[in-house]
C-alpha cells in the first residue's frame, strides 16, 4: 500500500510541476531540458520505488501509474472544466499581425518562437503575414496565415 501511495502522490506532483512549467517545457527542449528530465526521471523512480527494487514492487508501481492515467483520463472526460484546468485551452499569440505580449510572457513564448515557426510551417517571414498564431494544448504553435492582398 506505501508504494500506491507513493505512486499517486508523485503521479499528482509531476502533473502540478509541468503545468506550472508550461506546454513550451514539453515542445521543445534544449540540452538543459533533456538533463534535467533524467534527473527528475532518477529522482522519481527512487522516490517511487523507495528501497524496494523487486519485480512486484516494479509492477506495483507501473500498474498504478496507469490506473492514475486512466482515472484522470475519465475525470477529463466527464468534468470539462478540469479538463481545462489541467490540459489548458488553445491561447492566441497573435491577432492580425500584432503580437498579444501579455499572453506570450504568460505562455513563455518569444516573438522569435512565433516567427520560427511561421518560417517551418507556412513559410512566412514577418509578423504582419500572420492572421493567428495558436498556442495549442499539445504546446504547438499553429500558424494561420493572413491573406494576401491583391494589388
């Protein structure tokens, strides 16, 4: 039982810990990012594990993860506000070429990061060439481009 409720606790702390982090932590990551998630991944599995490194103790833990998934997957389903709350809705980063600053210091996202992936994805160069800029749930950023004016 120590080790379900290690499990759920941690399972909760990780889920506060990225929200706080915010999406952009989980799109891209840098050499820090990447580094700093091995050691969060060794420090969990220590904390769930604890001195216990039997094959039960591992499949105690695994199972429960899952189930933790499971259970929040159908709170999601069945209460959208909490769905909200922890996956987040779409934020628009820029409304007809003009940058929305306090909502991209909110999300953590640049200009430049905006701007990177208007080159990517619609091969725009400027800002006033893009209609919206979405940041989705999943921590992408989707482009709509501005239509062109005829001259």
């Amino acid at each position: 039982m120590d080790n379900v409720l290690r499990v759920i606790g941690m399972y909760i702390l990780l889920m506060i810990v990225l929200k706080i982090a915010g999406r952009r932590t989980l799109l891209e990551m840098t050499s820090f990012d990447f580094i700093l998630l091995l050691i969060i991944s060794e420090a969990t599995q220590q904390a769930l594990l604890g001195n216990d490194f039997s094959f039960t103790g591992a499949a105690v833990t695994i199972i429960t993860l899952i189930t933790m998934d499971i259970v929040f997957g159908r709170i999601k389903e069945r209460f959208p506000k909490i769905e909200q709350f922890i996956d987040g809705s779409p934020l628009i980063l820029v409304e007809y070429g003009r940058p929305l600053e306090k909502r991209m210091r909110k999300a953590g996202i640049g200009k430049d990061d905006i701007l990177a992936s208007a080159r990517m994805n619609q091969g725009l160069e400027r800002m006033d060439q893009i209609k919206f800029a979405i940041l989705e749930k999943n921590g992408k950023i989707a482009i709509i481009p501005a239509e062109e004016q005829e001259p």
